[in-house]
C-alpha cells in the first residue's frame, strides 16, 4: 500500500489529500454496529471531489457498515448554498442503510441558509422530506429545535405535521403488503 495511503487510512492527517474513492478504499471494515449513525452535514464550503455527498455517503456505509442518518434541512440547506439537485442527493442514498432522519428549521443569512435549528421547519424541505419518505420508506423522525423555543403547540404542530407525512408514505407499503 502507498505510504500516503497507509497514514490516511491508520487515521493519520496525511500532507497529500486522497480521493474520496482512495479514502472508501482504504478504510478498514469496520463492522461497527448499526447504533452508530453517519449523518450528512451541513456546508458552507464546496468541496471538490469526484464523488457527490450523497454517493459518498452511500459507499461510507457500505464500507463501515454504520447506517445513516439523513438529515433533510442539511439536503436543503446545501443545495440551496451550493447548487445540486437535493432529490439526487437522496436517491443515492442506499434505502437499507437509512435508519433515522432529522428535519429542522434554518435562517437566512447574507447570501446564503444557515442550519440554525431555530425556526419552523420550511415548507420546501417538509416538500423534500416527502419525497424522501416516498423513496425511503417510512423512518423515525426528529425535528431538532435548539434555540428560540417556541410555544409548545408550535412544536406540537411540526411533530404532527411529521406524523401525516409518515402516515401517507405508510400507506402505499401497507396496500401493497396486502394485494
């Protein structure tokens, strides 16, 4: 194996920034167990690479086993920040490996939406949660709220709001598990 490629897959910082597929290939399986979720992240930077996030994301899991957790405002937030289709991004994703998936609220800043878990969750990234459910399945869902609480029947609103949203991506299963 490659020195370079031996430091950055032993956990090492390596001078030399490998490839996202050297990086997927380098990585020990790990077999780590399905409690540990890899979740997408919010950036504000775009990062060049070979691989879309969404890919990366499904071959990280592959790799090391873990399942994920899809958070639908980062999709949002990302692609709106820095261009991508957000429907592309979920439909890389591998649907066996999708164990949980957050929804939250953001901010606008100067030119560009800030994850900041302090406002209603928006209607486009509710949008984008259905299609995720339609291609995912129904999954448990988290709405994050961590600053400027709201009143209680605000956030009983978005839990419900969640919970139509998982009563009709149930649906479709639920007919074709009887036909």
């Amino acid at each position: 194996m490659d020195a370079k490629l031996a430091a950055t897959a032993n956990g090492v910082s390596s001078a030399v920034n490998p490839t996202s597929h050297m990086l997927i290939a380098s990585m020990p399986r790990w077999n780590l167990n399905p409690s540990c979720l890899i979740e997408n992240v919010s950036s504000y930077l775009r990062w060049d690479g070979e691989m879309a996030e969404g890919e990366f994301l499904a071959a990280l899991a592959s790799r090391s086993g873990c399942e994920l957790l899809v958070d639908v405002n980062n999709i949002y937030v990302n692609a709106r920040n820095l261009g991508g289709d957000p429907r592309q991004f979920i439909d890389a994703l591998p649907v066996r490996a999708v164990r949980q998936i957050h929804l939250a609220g953001h901010s606008e800043g100067p030119g560009l939406l800030v994850d900041t878990h302090d406002t209603p969750v928006d209607d486009e990234v509710w949008t984008l949660y259905d299609a995720a459910l339609e291609r995912l399945g129904p999954r448990p869902t988290l709405i994050e709220w961590d600053t400027d609480i709201p009143e209680l029947d605000v956030l009983l609103a978005e839990a419900a709001r969640a919970t139509r949203s998982l009563e009709r991506a149930a649906e479709p299963r639920r007919a074709g598990a009887m036909a």
